[in-house]
C-alpha cells in the first residue's frame, strides 16, 4: 500500500486523513494532510528537525495528541512542515518533523489550523494497511 493522505469535507473545518501499510505511516500521512491544509508541503523545505514525543491511552488519542503538537510546534517556531517521521510502540510516540520558518510570500499559507478535534478521529486496520484521521478546526 502506497502511503498517501487526503482531504475530506467537514462543515467549516477540514477533515485529514492518512493512509499507509503501518500505522506509522498512516500518521506521518496525516501529518502531512495537516500541513497541507496550510501549504503545499513540497514547498517546504527540511532544514530544521522538531522532536515530538506524546503519550497517549489509546491510538486516537495518540493521533490527535500528535497534530495537536505539530499544531503548537508550528505556531510557536513560525515554522512550516514537510517531512514526517513516527515510530509508535505501546501507546508512545516519538516523531520527528523536518521543515522551515514560515515566508509568508513562498509558502501563501491558506489556513491557520487551530487544533485537532475528537470529530471523526479514526485509527484502524484499512484494507492491507492502516488509516488515521480526524477534523482539524481552522
């Protein structure tokens, strides 16, 4: 399974959704849906590395204890992200974002994600591979 990430429609909001062979990958393409909610993530470039670790009861939580801490990470540095790497085991995660301080000129950001919510938040097998989701508020 070709990891990859998606929109979907949400009332005002915006709904991300990853999808990978592991459920690593399906939150690194999440990950990715959430920057590209702001910019297309080609535009960024990877060359400050941001370490996130989150703890969480379960795998939903965990999904969106993460965004939200990409969320944090992007309003506080000023920065923009592209690249995403996750290792989870045992309720914990420890990623690694690579990116660049926002330039509001190159990047055009569309939209300021303000978190994400419980709404439609998802993990679980999807057909060989994983998908992680939930609804971001902008």
């Amino acid at each position: 399974m070709m990891p990859r990430f998606e929109h979907f429609p949400h009332d005002a909001d915006i709904g991300v959704r990853g999808i990978g062979a592991r459920k690593s990958d399906a939150f690194e393409q999440a990950a990715l849906a959430l920057s590209a909610i702001v910019t297309d993530p080609e535009t960024v470039a990877p060359s400050e590395k941001v370490e996130v670790e989150c703890v969480a009861p379960s795998d939903q939580l965990l999904l969106a204890d993460w965004l939200n801490r990409l969320i944090y990470e992007m309003a506080v540095r000023h920065m923009l992200f592209g690249r995403f790497l996750v290792a989870i085991e045992a309720g914990r995660l420890r990623g690694q974002a690579w990116g660049e301080r926002l330039d509001p000129v190159r990047h055009a950001p569309a939209v300021e994600p303000k978190g994400a919510t419980l709404t439609e938040l998802r993990v679980e097998p999807y057909g060989d591979g994983w998908v992680a989701q939930c609804v971001i508020d902008v």
